[in-house]
C-alpha cells in the first residue's frame, strides 16, 4: 500500500474580540501530494474559462473557490478527505 500525503492549512483571527483558529486538512489515500498542490490553480482556470474573470489586479484568494469546484480536481470522491478543526486558543 501506498503512504497517504497531506496539505494543512491553518487561519487564524479574531470574532467578537475572541481569537478563533480554524484548520482544514486535505488528506490523500494514495501518495498523491503533487494533486494536492495543483487542484486550486486549475479549479481556478477551468472557473475563468467557463465564466469570465470577473476582476482584475492583485487580490485576495479566500472565496475564489467552492469546495466542490476544488473537489473536482481532486481525483475521486474516494482517493481525497477534507478534515475540519476548530479550535479555540487557551485562555492567557
């Protein structure tokens, strides 16, 4: 069997003056991580292609895409997980 490769991506910021973490995973059931690297920007292409760029200039990437716009290029339903994390910090 072949070893699983991950992505984690981390945000952290602050709600109502509490400060909030969240954390997504994206895990592989195969040794797929250059899949993992890849998907976002041709999501993003395959979007423009289809609808237009809607802007232009710098910026930022948060809301471009969808999870199932993403999931598309993620091999099949089975091969890729998307694991969520909420965490709240300990109190100072």
């Amino acid at each position: 069997p072949h070893p699983g490769a991950g992505l984690r991506v981390e945000l952290r910021g602050t709600v109502d003056g509490s400060e909030q973490i969240h954390v997504v995973y994206l895990i592989t059931r195969r040794d797929y991580g250059h899949v993992l690297a890849a998907a976002p920007i041709l999501a993003l292409a395959r979007k423009w292609i289809a609808h237009g760029v809607t802007a232009n200039g710098a910026m930022a990437c948060l809301g471009l895409l969808t999870w199932e716009e993403l999931r598309t290029e993620l091999l099949g339903d089975d091969d890729v997980a998307l694991i969520r994390a909420w965490e709240t910090p300990p109190a100072p």
